[in-house]
C-alpha cells in the first residue's frame, strides 16, 4: 500500500515541476506545426525545410494540416479585403471571377 502512496504522490510532484526534464526525447510536432512549415518552406522555394517538415508528420496528416491552412487564409484575406472566400480563392489561383 505505502509503494502505491509513495508512486503516486512521485507522480504528483513531478507533474507540478516547471523545468525541463533531461534525458526525454522533444516533443513531437504536430500536424499544424508540420503544415505552416511546410507551405512557408514551398513559398520560400527551400526544398530542405519541405522535406524536413513533411517528415514530421503522416502524408495524410500533412495534407489535412495543408487544407486547413489554406481554408483559414483564405477566409483571413476575404474578411480584409471584405469579399467573399470563393473571390479571394479564385483570385489567388489566378482564375477569373465566376
């Protein structure tokens, strides 16, 4: 019973404790991380960071980070611009206006 107290109470304090621990692996990235890497890294023409960051994470989980991003940028420069996101989407792709 005291092994148990004692495992318990060592989890307790250690969840409180604010430096960093030694000796553990970084965090993983995550697939939102991986997904604003990866889109700067292909605007900014660097094929070693494009590679670096879709290492990161699955392909599917870059894909859906990657559509996620541009869905929130479009709506983000449609809102400044005050038009509607299938304007500024077909703008941006360089399509005429439907």
């Amino acid at each position: 019973m005291w092994g148990r107290i004692r495992k318990s109470s060592t989890r307790f304090v250690n969840s409180l404790r604010t430096e960093a621990r030694t000796g553990r692996e970084p965090r993983p990235h995550n697939l939102f991380e991986a997904a604003a890497a990866y889109v700067s890294a292909c605007a900014e023409d660097d094929q070693d960071r494009v590679e670096e960051a879709a290492a990161w994470v699955s392909p599917e989980a870059l894909s859906f980070g990657v559509n996620e991003l541009a869905c929130r940028a479009v709506i983000a420069l449609a809102r400044e611009r005050d038009e509607s996101p299938r304007t500024v989407a077909r703008a941006l792709l360089g399509l005429p206006a439907a």
